[in-house]
C-alpha cells in the first residue's frame, strides 16, 4: 500500500520549503511521513533545526512510497546530488510521483525527469547551466511558480505555496473547490466562506 511520503533531508537543506506541504499532507492523518537522509546520522537543517533521519534513502520501501519530496538547500554544491538523483529516479520508476523546490530541481534534471515534462525552476537558464545533460529547454515554463506534469512536480524557490498546492492536488487531500479556497487562504489570506462569519465576528468583538 502506497501511504509513506519521503522527504529529503541532508546538512543546509531549506527546510521552510516543504514545511506547509508536509503539514497538510498530515493533516489527514491518512500518510505517514518519513525523513530519509544519506544516512540516519542527524542533519542540520538551514534554520538550525536538527533532524535525525527516521531513513537512509537505501532503507526506502518503493512499494510503500506514494511521493518523494526533495527541497533545496546546500547538498547542490556536494557529490551527493548525484545519489539524490538516483534516487528521484528509483521512486518515480516504482510508479510514485515526485516533487521539487529550488536547487532540487536539479537531481530531477539529472536523472532525467524534465526532460519531456513541463516543468518550471528558479530562473530560465540555471538547470542548463548546472545539469550538462538536462534536455528540456523547451519544457520550461518560466511563468509559474510550480506544474505538475505526469507526476513530477517542480517549483521555483518562491513557490513554496504553489509547491504545496501541486502536492495537495496529487495526493488527492482535498476536493478542486477545497483547493481553491486553501491556495486563496495561504496566498492571498482570503479565508474560506465558512470562516468569513468567525473572521467578522472575531473582528468587530475586537
């Protein structure tokens, strides 16, 4: 059974980038969330939390996966990119989506995801610049902040929002009209016609 989301987590990663989409993937209570890290030695993330990995990416269960979610951060500038890749690869291969913000982007690129997949990033000419091999000029559209396109899902480092929105909507967490009114709650703060009424009330009591 396909319940276990896989986030990413290594020394410098971004943290902040996939902390609203793993709120509303728990919210459910229907996945479990797993941190998998090159090894379960702890990790710091860029805010200086410390994580201990409840993984390593060799301890993953493709069978169990139902989305990988790599977030940006310092690993870009290691060799380590490259086990990252493999393993986007290895999970999407399994038959799972998977999902990336900012520099982790790039491992999808470098194993091959975007290459005939819509897809967007953090600024039109970076993945050419740092994946030699990344094939998908044509796919890139630098007019959003994150698409999903046959279960990969890409978002620029301003995205973090739209990065969520993309997730809630593969995973199927809530109806299209439900959608709609979180993006317009956590991107415009218009809440929801339900909450007006308690917006109004908590305001004029106030």
């Amino acid at each position: 059974m396909r319940d276990t989301v896989y986030v990413q987590v290594f020394d410098g990663f971004a943290d902040w980038q996939v902390g609203l989409a793993l709120a509303e993937i728990r919210r459910p209570g229907e996945w479990e969330i797993l941190s998998a890290g090159f090894t379960r030695e702890p990790v710091m993330a860029m805010s200086g939390l410390r994580v201990a990995p409840d993984v390593s990416i060799d301890e993953l269960d493709l069978d169990a996966a139902a989305l990988l979610i790599v977030p940006g951060g310092h690993v870009w500038l290691s060799r380590q990119i490259e086990r990252m890749a493999t393993l986007a690869r290895s999970v999407y291969d399994a038959g799972a989506p998977v999902a990336a913000i900012d520099e982790g982007v790039l491992a999808l690129a470098r194993a091959g995801l975007l290459d005939r997949r819509r897809h967007t990033g953090n600024w039109p000419g970076q993945i050419g610049r740092d994946v030699p091999d990344y094939a998908g000029h044509d796919q890139y559209d630098a007019n959003v902040l994150a698409v999903s396109d046959e279960g990969v899902i890409t978002a620029s480092h301003l995205g973090s929002i739209e990065l969520a929105r993309e997730i809630i909507h593969t995973l199927g967490l809530y109806n299209a009209s439900d959608r709609q009114h979180w993006y317009s709650l956590f991107k415009h703060a218009v809440p929801p016609p339900w909450l007006r009424g308690e917006t109004a009330a908590a305001a004029y009591a106030a």
